[in-house]
C-alpha cells in the first residue's frame, strides 16, 4: 500500500529505503502521520478481506450442508421407494397365494360333491 507521495508502507513501517529518503519535503511528524494512516488503510484493507474470506468459507460450509441434506433426503426417499415396491411385491406373491388356495378348494369341493346338475336333467 502506498501512501500520498507513493511511499510504500506495511503493518511493520516502509519497504523501500530510496522511497523514504525521497520523502524528505515534509516534517517527520507529517511523515508519521502519513506512514499510520497508510498502516490504517492496510489493516482495514486486510479486516474487509478477512471478512469476504469468512464469508466465503461459511458459504461454502452452507452448500456441503445443503448438498448432504439434499443427498440425505434422496436415500431416504429410494429407501422408502424399495421399502413400497417390496411390499407391493409381497401383496401380489400374499393374492396369488390365496387365489391359488381358493381355486383349490373350489376344485376339491366340487369334485366331493355330486354333480347336481346331471341329475336333475334325467
């Protein structure tokens, strides 16, 4: 960062040697003050981008969150899918079962009992 007369200027004091005594024009007070205000500008230079770093890396947390929510909620419901096509599965095997039972017990009756409506005919 550089101040009003481009002297280059950290957290810790200038950089560049040649650039200080270049700047012999004003009072050393002036200096100083010229030298903590470029300091003040860098820290509040540095606190704005520690800020936007905070922010990014919360925006990036905020989406992992989301995609494992998402991902969370995309098991859940393929897990309830099987859960329903299994039962389902199980229903139709549980009807052909009894549709089978009944068939039989239907053919076994029928075949105990005389059939009626060969003696009523004669």
């Amino acid at each position: 960062i550089r101040d009003k007369s481009n002297y280059i200027v950290t957290k810790k004091g200038n950089i560049n040697q040649s650039s200080r005594d270049s700047y012999i024009g004003s009072s050393s007070a002036e200096k100083r003050k010229d030298i903590l205000k470029a300091q003040e500008r860098l820290r509040k230079i540095e606190m704005i981008e520690q800020k936007r770093i905070g922010k990014v890396k919360e925006e990036i947390i905020k989406l992992e969150q989301d995609r494992k929510r998402k991902e969370a909620v995309r098991k859940q419901k393929r897990k309830e899918l099987l859960e329903r096509k299994h039962k389902l599965l199980m229903d139709r095997k549980r009807l052909e079962m009894r549709k089978i039972k009944r068939l039989k017990e239907k053919d076994q009756s029928q075949s105990k009992m005389p059939d009626i409506s060969l003696s009523s005919n004669r």
